[in-house]
C-alpha cells in the first residue's frame, strides 16, 4: 500500500474523489494533499441536480488537521457544473463548508481546544494557524449554535439579568441567563432600556416573555422599566447578592466618616466587611475592638445583619413587618448613610420581598460574571463588542457548536 492509498483512506472524502499527490515539505513540516474530482457528472448544490462538469475552479487550499507533526493542506481544483438556465455552480467538496479555508475536522478540533484552554492564541501557536482563523472559528460556532437553538414554550420560566464592564470609560454589556437552563442567552451592549428591551426580544417570543414569572436583577431603572414593559406580568426579583452589596456600601460608607475621628478604624475595612466565618484572626481582633467600641460603624454592622430577617421572612406580611421594625431602628440610629440605603430599600420595597415569593437570586449570573472576567484577563480586553458577545456565548451559552458533516 502506497503512502497515497493510505492517505486517501484515511481522509475517506468518497468515491468521486481521489487523492493523487502527497508532498512533505520537511524544511517547514508541512504536508500538500493533492485531491482531485474523478467522476465526469457533478451536482447543482442547489438543486441536487447531476449535471455533466463544466470546468474547473482554480486551485484552493484548505488547512487539515495535522499530521504526525506536520500542518496538514488539502489542495483541489474543485469542479463547476453549468444549469440549463446557463448559471455556472461551483459543487460542494465534502470536507469543508463553501467559502471556508480550513475543513470540517480542522474546525472541530480547534472547538475542542478552545474548550479545554479558553485561550485563542494558544490555540492558534498550538495548531500552527493564525489568530484571525482561530477567532473566526469561534465566531461561526457561536453563530452556528445560535441557530440550532431551539427554545421551547414554557421552558423559561425565570430570568436573570446583569451588568458587565466591557472596557474603560463606563462601558459596559447586559448579560441575560437562564437560571433553570444554566445557560447564557445572549449578551448585548450598553445597559439602556432600548438595549435591554432588544436583548429580550430577540432572545425569547413575546409568548415566551409571557410566560416569565420572574426576573432577578439589581435596582438599575433601565432594567427595571424595560421588563415592566414587554413583561407586565413577571415578578422583579432584586436579589440577594445585590441587596447585601447595598449594605456593605452603607456600612463602608459610615466607616469612612467615621474613620476621620476614630482611629481605632483604621485598616478595618475587611474586618468590617468579610464574612464572619472567613476573618484572619488579626481581622477578628480588630473586628471585636471594633464591636466593642459601640461607633456608628458597629451600629451600622449591626443593623446590616439584623435585615437577614427581612430575606428569610416566611411569608410576604412577615417580611413587611420586619422591615417595618428594621426600619424604624435605622432612623432611629440617624446614620446618615444607612438612613439614605433605607429609603432607597422602601422605593423598591416590592422587588426586594419578592425574593420571598420566589426565592432565586443572581448567584449563577454572578458565576458567570466570574467566568466572562476571565476570558477578559486571557483575551487581554476586547475592543470590539461582537468579539466579546461571541467569546461569553460560546464558552457559557450550552451551545450545538460542532459542524454536523457526513462523508
């Protein structure tokens, strides 16, 4: 058996195709596959007509999956067939999608690589190719799986939404997630209410906005108003990590005042605000000093804890009763920031007791905050939105990203 016979059944492109020439070019470990076209009748790709071949395309160059060690190039003048209305079609090659120059194998092994290292230059000094071809890839993937998608009539019954930074200068995107599906639906740029009323759209029906039942999200307006409009009848959710980052401003907040006149607060800002269970000992040292001292910022501690009993009222009017209590016990203490964050608390009373009602929270989205912070620090920042959209979607979105190809 020849090195030819054992390229071609290893390439396996079909009986109407044949491999008649292999050159290693060692000095640059590469291989030239010559592939040409051996049966005298083509097919109108559009129509799936045989038609007798008309001539021939000038020679194309696809890149393959390497061999041994060597990059691997599919060479083939591919046939054109001419219809009875005259227009001259260039026949579908069974390794590679029209328009593309690197095959079907080619492309799913560079998928599988961008899964496992999330690092598209990598993949790229990794299968010796060039960024732009490893990029565009990812690009047609996501594309791909976007359109394969298919989501069915009350499959989505609750919905997150959040902010990204995307670059400097207060840019940022809006990521909507699934939280039952564990998946991202779509990203889109800016944080507006006619972005995030075009990231709904597009992502769901109107009768599957209609069967949201809730919406976990933090207290931006343009959110706010954007679901209230194309999703009167879901619940606005204001979740749990939200709210809890509210509170540890406030306390941040009274502590900065109050650190120009005590300087027992000094380098307490952790102590202050880490978990409990999770200080160093010089940190819960400093916390119990703190603690003792009764300041405004130990009241401010205090009260922050005390509105866990809000979020894990078990029911509506329980929960409106201790935030009635809570409250009143913030202006009473008159600290000013804590006094502000409750009337801010008041205006959106209803989303924050409606994690009550339905119990969801933004921590998934949150782990994909995570995870889109880290394709930035590996893709070193995105300029361009559409990169960005793409490289969270394929890594996040639960996408079909393969080709489906058949020899």
């Amino acid at each position: 058996m020849t090195n030819i016979d054992i390229i071609e059944q290893i390439l396996n492109f079909g009986p109407n195709w044949r491999v008649t020439a292999v050159e290693a070019d060692h000095a640059h470990q590469k291989v030239h596959i010559q592939v040409d076209y051996v049966n005298p009748m083509g097919t109108d790709p559009e129509t799936g007509t045989p038609l007798p071949l008309y001539d021939h395309r000038k020679k194309r160059v696809w890149q393959h999956l390497p061999i041994m060690q060597y990059s691997t190039y599919i060479h083939c003048r591919v046939p054109r067939v001419r219809t009875t209305a005259g227009k001259v079609r260039t026949i579908s090659v069974p390794w590679a999608d029209e328009g593309e120059r690197h095959t079907y194998l080619f492309e799913s092994f560079i998928i599988d690589l961008l899964q496992a290292c999330r690092n598209q230059s990598k993949v790229a000094e990794l299968m010796r190719t060039s960024f732009d071809k490893v990029n565009r890839i990812m690009n047609l993937a996501t594309e791909r799986g976007l359109a394969r998608r298919d989501i069915q009539d009350g499959e989505v019954k609750q919905l997150s939404l959040d902010e990204k930074s995307f670059m400097r200068g207060h840019r940022y995107v809006s990521v909507l997630v699934d939280p039952m599906g564990k998946r991202v639906l779509d990203v889109a740029e800016g944080r507006t209410i006619e972005a995030t009323k075009a990231l709904l759209s597009s992502s769901l029906t109107q009768n599957q906005l209609a069967e949201v039942e809730a919406v976990s999200m933090d207290m931006w307006e343009a959110y706010m108003s954007a679901v209230r409009e194309l999703m009167p009848g879901a619940d606005i959710v204001h979740d749990k990590f939200h709210i809890v980052k509210y509170l540890n401003t406030a306390l941040d907040d009274t502590r900065k005042q109050e650190v120009r006149s005590q300087s027992l607060l000094k380098d307490s800002k952790f102590a202050m605000l880490k978990h409990h269970d999770n200080l160093t000992e010089l940190q819960r040292a400093k916390f119990d000093e703190v603690m003792e001292a009764g300041l405004n910022t130990s009241q401010a501690w205090c009260l922050c804890e005390d509105f866990r009993a809000v979020l894990e009222a078990d029911s509506l009017p329980e929960g409106v009763a201790f935030y009635d209590i809570w409250e009143e016990r913030v202006r009473e203490s008159m600290i000013k920031p804590m006094v502000k964050l409750a009337k801010t608390f008041r205006n959106h009373l209803e989303g924050i007791l409606n994690v009550i009602k339905h119990r969801i929270t933004n921590a998934l989205i949150e782990r994909f905050n995570g995870k889109i912070q880290e394709l930035k620090a590996i893709g070193r920042g995105y300029r361009v939105f559409e990169n960005f959209r793409y490289a969270i979607l394929f890594y996040n979105g639960k996408l079909d990203l393969h080709p489906h190809y058949s020899q």
